[in-house]
C-alpha cells in the first residue's frame, strides 16, 4: 500500500520509469523498486493511451 502511493505520487506527470526511479530513490529504496515502477507505468491507463497515441 505504501510502496503504491509513492510510486503514484512520484508519477504525477505520467513520467517515463527512468524520471519516476531517480525521483524515488532521492529518499526511498526497495529491492523490487525498478520492477514496481516499471509495472506501475505499464499499467497506468494515462500512459498507455499516449504510447497508442504515437
């Protein structure tokens, strides 16, 4: 539950992984953070319709 709001809260911009990671890991660490960013943006309904969109 936490893990989740701070990867929401990191994504505000619907930001690719790479800007979600560097903004998490200037306070947090999690041994699955790489893989838990990455599922988070390939689930976000925002950033799939822009990677259909080009």
């Amino acid at each position: 539950k936490l893990r989740t709001e701070l990867l929401a809260n990191s994504h505000w911009h619907h930001s690719p992984t790479t800007s979600m990671l560097h903004r998490l890991r200037q306070q947090f660490w999690w041994p699955s953070m790489k893989r838990d960013a990455r599922r988070f943006t390939e689930l976000c309904i925002t950033c799939r319709k822009e990677r259909l969109r080009l």
